[in-house]
C-alpha cells in the first residue's frame, strides 16, 4: 500500500541484485542527487515497459461496460430493497460514465431514487439536479421531477413543491397519461395524490422547513498560539540535541484538552484492496466498497453520494466545489497517471501531491538551498535523534524565546520571526534520514521516482504554477523547473514519509446494517504529512490521544499533563498491544531510533518477571501466574512447575483458531453453535491464561455480541462487563479502547431497558471518548441522545441488572 505493489518491488529486487558491489556500495552514502544520477543512469526502457503493463492492470480511466454491469447490478439491489447497496454500485457506475451522457445521468437519477428510499431528501435533490446537468432523456423527465415535488414536500418546502408540480403539470406529463401506457396512468396517480398533499399543506404562508441534524463542527484550542498555529497556547516548541524538537506543556493541562487541531498539509487517500481496481470482469463485479468510495478524495469526508471525476474512474469527491479545487491543484496532473501512481504506491503519490501543492518555485528554492549546503544533515543532527525532526536550511533566523533550541540556537523549522508555521518550508524539512535507509530500499525509491518522472514528462508537465495571480499562474521558460529538481524533491519526501507519514484513521462500523449493537474498528483511510503533529515525540505510554475528522487532526490529553512536562504521543508501538522487545525493534526498523520512554524503562528494569500487559499464562498445578522465558516458571514460592514456553504457545494458536473459527459461525448467523464454541473455549482459556489476557477479552465479546444477536441483553451485558476488565488492566480505565467498550456496553443496556444502569454506563462512555475525541464525536452525540431518551422514562428501581 504505501510502497509499490509487489510485482515491482521484485522486480527492483531482481535488478538490485544484478547491479556490481561498487554501484551498490556508491548507493550507501550518496546524496539524494547522486542517488537519482545513479537511478536514471540504470533504469531502462525494460523497466519502464514492465511498469507500463503493471498499471494497465489498474482500471482507472473511464468504462462504459463497467458503468453498465454496475446499474444493472444496482437495478438489481434496488428490486430487493436493499437501497443502500444500491446507491453504492449507482456510485460505482457513474464513476466510469463519461460526462454530459445519458449513462451518467441515468446513474445518477436511479441513485436520487434510491436516496428517496432512505429519506435522504437532500441527497436525492442533489442527485436529480446533477441527472438534469448531464443530459437526463426529455422522455423520463416527469418521473424525476415528480420525485423532486416528493422531496420538497418531505422537508416541508411546500412552495418550491407547488411550484415543481406546477412545471410538471405544463409540461405536457398530465396529457401523455391519458394515451393509456401504464407507466404514465401510475405517474399521473402518483401526480394527483402528490397535488393533494400540496394543497392540504401550502398555507397563507409557506410552512417552515424541517429541522435537519447536522453534527457541530468541531471548534480549535481555545485559546490560539500565533507562534505555532493550530496548537493552543499552552504548547510551546523546544529542541536539545538528544530529544531534537519537542513540545512541552507551558501551563497544567487537563485530561480532554484540546491541544493541537491541525488540517494535513497534504493527504492521500489508501486505496485499500487494489485487487478491486484491477482489470477484468470478476473485479468488475466486487461491489465492495474501498475507501475511495466512501470518501472524499480531497477532504477525505465521509459521503454517501460520491462526485465522480470526470477525466478518471478513479478519484471521486463529496462536491463539486472539492472537485474542482482538487484539479486546479493537483489532479488535472495526477488523472492519467491513476494506473502508475497506484503501482508505485502511496508514498510516491503523496510525494507527486505535496510538490504539486508546494507549486515549483517553492521547490526549486529550498532543493537549491540544499544542494548547496554541504553534508548539512550530518552537521546539523546527531544520529540519535528521534524522528520527525527537521533540518534548518535558512540562514540568518531570528532567535525567538520560548521557541529557542539549546544555547539560544533557533530551533529548526522556525521563521525568520521565530515561529513555526505548518508550510511547505516545515513539510520539506523533515528528517529524511537518507543515511540510515538500506541502499536497497534507496534503488527502489530512486528508480520508483525516476520512472515516475518519465512518466510525467509524457503527460501533462511540467504543470502550471499554483499562485495568487493569473499572472503567476502563467508559465514561462525561465521559471520553469528542472526535471531533477523535482525528482530530487519527490524523492525526499518519499524517504521522509518513512518515519514521518501520518495515517489518517477513522473509526469503521463493522457487522451488518441495522445491527442494534455496534462494533467499530479503527481502520487506516489516508496518509498524510501534518507538520505540527510530526512535533511531538514518541512514547509507548503517550500523554495525549490523536483523532481525525476527514483531513484534520486533533490531539488531546489523556491525562494531566503538569507545567513543563513533554507532550507525547504514541507512533503505534504501544505497551498496551506490544511488549518492550517488540516495540524496539518495530521502532529500530522504522524509525531508526531505540525509546527510552518511562514504560520501556520500566519493563527493563522489571525484566522478565513481569507479567505482559496483553496477559500471560497460569501454573498447570497452582493456577498462578507463570514468569520467565523459557521454560516459564510459577511465580507462587510453593510451587516448582515449569512449561515450555513452545508449547504454551501452541496451545494459545489453536485456541485462537477456534475463537476465530467462532466468528465465522457469528458471521454466518450460526450464532447457537458459536456461543457452544465460544463457552467451551472460555473453559480451556481459563485453564492456562490469566483473566487480563487480550484472548479472554475477545472470548467475552464476541459472547456478548452473539447473546445480543440473540436479543439476551442481560447475558450480553454480563460479558461485556467481563470484556471490559480485560480492555482495563491491557490499556487502563481512561483509555479509548476502555471508551469504545463502554459505548457497546451502553447500546445493549439501552436495548434492554435498563434504565438506571444504562444511564450510568453512558456517563461513563461519554466522559471518556470526549476525553480522546471531543464533545463533537459522533459516539458521544449518540450517546447523549440515549440517555436524552432514556431519561423520559420511569426509572424501576426494581430493574434486572446485569
């Protein structure tokens, strides 16, 4: 996903291994430039021919026999009602429609009829106009502003409805029923019903519109820092040799604080399972949908009714107005290199969109700075620095205080006036720790980018200048950049986002639509680069807690945060998922860096007699907890047992088999045999596993979800509550996990009418995913709405609880 497909990277593989010791020893301690010097010098037109068929494997240009299998298969979904399906592969065949057709217009109206269904008006509205802008057949017209009239009716618009039944009537729909067509004599039916209801409503005046929900926009820190935008003030930037940049708390901060709020300065969406964008009639017919389907591919917002590209079938956006903003700047570039730019990966494509962003001049300047600046990030950074730390190339910055490194020396990254803007000039200076990439990996970035290059040289490019002024847009030969200069940029970035990409998460409801009791997952939907957020170091026991809301990033505190203390954040190592030996060497190979955070430090301390946060084994004989290596031995005094180590871990595999094999059952709606799995795999668990193990808490939950399937709330409850022990003593009693098990907890308490308890278990849940997600959350609004009802009926203090 984020590095090329696995066809090119072997062969890359192939030809790295081709090359002499002295060529490969030459990519070792080469500048970036040498690096491309070397990389064009060795990429052949065989290379670029095997790349040329690998993305011609990708479907991304339009289809229209795609478009037609798609709305037939949507026509099929709606017959079933199942509108929802429906409107998703309408999506997908719009999406392969060329613009101003009758195809793309019939997706579109069949979609607004499927929105109808779900009573998304708006939607369907929006839908009607975009079929009426490409060419929707004079022949069907009535049938879709009938629907309109329909719409406007259902949000209580009765003027605009009169007025679109009034249009219909002129125009000649009334007079076509009579010629008998049954098609015609139902539309005039539905007509005469339609003017009833318009009558019966319309007023003296027109009647006021329905209130439509809509979730707050999220607000920004409280109070703004001017010196590093985004943050609030009670975060200023510091930097010494052994911690590089940092950021520390000026002030106390509370759990829930809002702290940094900050947009991607640039983002690209994951494509997820390519297999579905590769060509051929069985992809054609996977109407899965990725998460270029479901949202924007600009803002990265979820939508439900996508705006296709009208170049590609690829890039899809939730409006017009992120359509065209996307190809002014970026995409007119990107559009007929969809197919090459998903065989080279994610990295390559953001690298491709942050320069395209940046715009040349921009690049052109700070890759001068750069060439010209000898050895500057060996001089400038010690080789232990932690990631995500810049190198500064600007001369003559002004010394700022309290944004000053060690010895008043100004902190890279910082402007002239000594603060820290989230810029290009911010993105350009992270680390792309060059020196510390395997020269291999450099060959497969180096020849990668250059090939790209290639390709943009056939295609539109170089593109025109991103400005404020017409004039500034226009291009001319003496402004126009050098080939190099943007490969050698593109290529920094690519080895920057190595340790500096950010994936952009949102939280994924899993199980089946109308499920009454919700899982969600955190599922990666983006990488981008966010130059506050890069920041903050890392630690396996961070202090703050990171969420998005489509391309912008919030960061708030877990936990009392005291004056001068370090803001921390977690780079996916945690010790709640990991032991310390997994995460050093999750950390050493990305990263390039060992932590020395306080949890590493004190698993090293404790070492092995320490039981691991996921959980460990019990004694055989004794049922305490087992300590060690290999073999474990029983921490009781009184007891000698041992077990190898080997075999408690066979033992834990096929567990886990069965556990897994319990899901495809509930899955399958199986559940009666998945609760016998399930039950009987809990009595061999709690035979060798202690009851904080991460696998005694999925036993419990994925009980309680079959109990719930089952509508046995109070059961379900019951090992929820079980469920929740475990997700405590792994990630602590205020942790987002803890949060998101309490939100399951309050849906199946809520379901069963336990008032009082559920009441309280929705107090809890709340106060603690706003503690990570803002009061904004839609987690935290639906359970405000819970309890909102819950507390208009009558409390029984003789209520079953759990």
């Amino acid at each position: 996903m984020d590095l090329p497909v696995e066809e090119w990277r072997a062969h890359v593989h192939r030809r790295w291994r081709q090359l002499p010791s002295s060529a490969q020893a030459a990519l070792r301690t080469s500048a970036l430039r040498e690096v491309l010097r070397h990389c064009s010098s060795l990429l052949q037109p065989e290379d670029e021919g095997f790349l040329q068929r690998l993305a011609e494997g990708f479907s991304v240009e339009k289809d229209p026999d795609a478009c037609l299998l798609y709305k037939e298969e949507g026509n099929k979904a709606f017959l079933r009602k199942a509108y929802q399906a429906a409107a998703g592969l309408y999506s997908k065949g719009a999406s392969h429609a060329r613009p101003n057709t009758q195809e793309m217009a019939l997706c579109f109206a069949n979609r607004s009829a499927a929105f109808f269904h779900l009573a998304q008006y708006e939607t369907c509205l929006e839908d009607i106009g975009r079929a009426q802008r490409h060419g929707y057949p004079e022949r069907l017209r009535p049938k879709l502003m009938l629907r309109k009239a329909e719409c406007l009716v259902a949000l209580g618009r009765q003027q605009e409805a009169a007025l679109a039944v009034r249009d219909l009537e002129q125009s000649g729909a009334a007079q076509q029923a009579s010629t008998g067509a049954p098609d015609l004599q139902a539309l005039q039916r539905r007509l005469s019903h339609l003017k009833a209801r318009v009558r019966e409503d319309t007023g003296p005046g027109e009647a006021p519109p329905l209130s439509v929900s809509h979730a707050s926009e999220e607000v920004g820190p409280r109070a703004k820092n001017e010196r590093i935008p985004g943050t609030s003030l009670s975060v200023s930037l510091r930097s010494d040799p052994s911690r590089g940049r940092y950021l520390i708390a000026t002030e106390d901060v509370f759990p829930g604080e809002l702290l940094v709020k900050e947009e991607a300065f640039v983002s690209v969406l994951n494509p997820g399972e390519t297999a579905g964008l590769r060509r051929g009639l069985e992809a054609q017919r996977d109407g899965r949908a990725t998460p270029g389907d479901c949202h924007c591919h600009r803002c990265l917002k979820p939508i439900v009714a996508t705006v296709p590209c009208e170049g590609c079938s690829y890039a899809k956006y939730c409006s017009q107005q992120c359509l065209q903003v996307a190809w002014e700047r970026y995409h007119r570039v990107e559009c007929p290199l969809g197919g090459t730019l998903l065989t080279l990966g994610v990295f390559c494509h953001v690298a491709l969109r942050t320069v395209l962003l940046a715009g040349f001049e921009a690049v052109s300047n700070l890759i001068k700075t750069v060439q010209g600046t000898v050895s500057s990030e060996a001089a400038s950074v010690p080789d232990g620095q932690p990631p995500g730390q810049k190198l500064n190339t600007r001369p003559n910055l002004a010394e700022s205080s309290p944004h000053g490194g060690a010895s008043g020396v100004p902190i890279p990254g910082c402007d002239r006036d000594g603060s820290y803007q989230s810029s290009y000039y911010a993105v350009f200076h992270l680390l792309p720790h060059t020196k510390k990439h395997s020269p291999e990996h450099k060959f497969l970035c180096g020849l990668s980018i250059v090939a790209l290059c290639r390709k943009l040289g056939e295609a539109d490019w170089p593109p025109r200048a991103q400005g404020p002024s017409a004039q500034e847009a226009a291009l001319t030969t003496e402004r126009t950049p050098e080939p190099s200069v943007w490969a050698e940029a593109m290529l920094r970035h690519v080895l920057q986002l190595h340790c500096n990409a950010q994936g952009v998460t949102a939280l994924q409801e899993a199980g089946s639509e109308g499920d009454l009791v919700t899982e969600c997952q955190q599922v990666r939907l983006a990488t981008g680069l966010f130059p506050a957020i890069s920041l903050m170091n890392h630690s396996c026991r961070p202090n703050t807690s990171l969420s998005f809301r489509g391309s912008v990033g919030s960061v708030h505190a877990s936990q009392l945060i005291a004056r001068g203390q370090e803001i921390l954040h977690c780079y996916g190592p945690h010790e709640g998922r990991m032991d310390a030996a997994t995460r050093q060497q999750k950390l050493r190979s990305q990263y390039f860096f060992d932590c020395r955070c306080q949890a590493c430090q004190e698993e090293e301390v404790h070492g092995a007699g320490v039981t691991p946060k996921q959980g460990g084994f019990r004694c055989p004989t004794c049922r305490a907890a087992l300590q060690g290596l290999d073999p474990l031995g029983c921490s009781s005094g009184s007891c000698r047992a041992q077990v190898s180590r080997a075999h408690l871990l066979g033992q834990l595999g096929d567990l886990q088999q069965r556990v897994e094999m319990a899901g495809e059952l509930l899955r399958g709606d199986r559940t009666a045999r998945a609760v016998q799995l399930l039950l009987a795999c809990r009595r061999e668990a709690e035979d060798f596993l202690t009851s904080e193990h991460v696998l005694m808490g999925e036993i419990e939950d994925r009980l309680a979800q079959a109990y719930a399937s089952l509508g046995d709330w109070p059961k379900s409850a019951a090992h929820l509550q079980n469920s929740l022990q475990v997700v405590k003593a792994q990630h602590g009693p205020a942790s987002v996990e803890m949060g998101h098990e309490l939100f399951k907890l309050a849906q199946v308490l809520f379901n069963g009418f336990a008032v009082t308890e559920a009441v309280s278990v929705i107090e809890k849940a709340e106060k603690v995913l706003s503690l990570h997600y803002g009061p904004e959350n839609e987690q935290v609004q639906e359970l405000q709405q819970m309890k909102a009802c819950l507390r208009e009926l009558p409390s029984h203090p003789g209520e079953p609880t759990a």
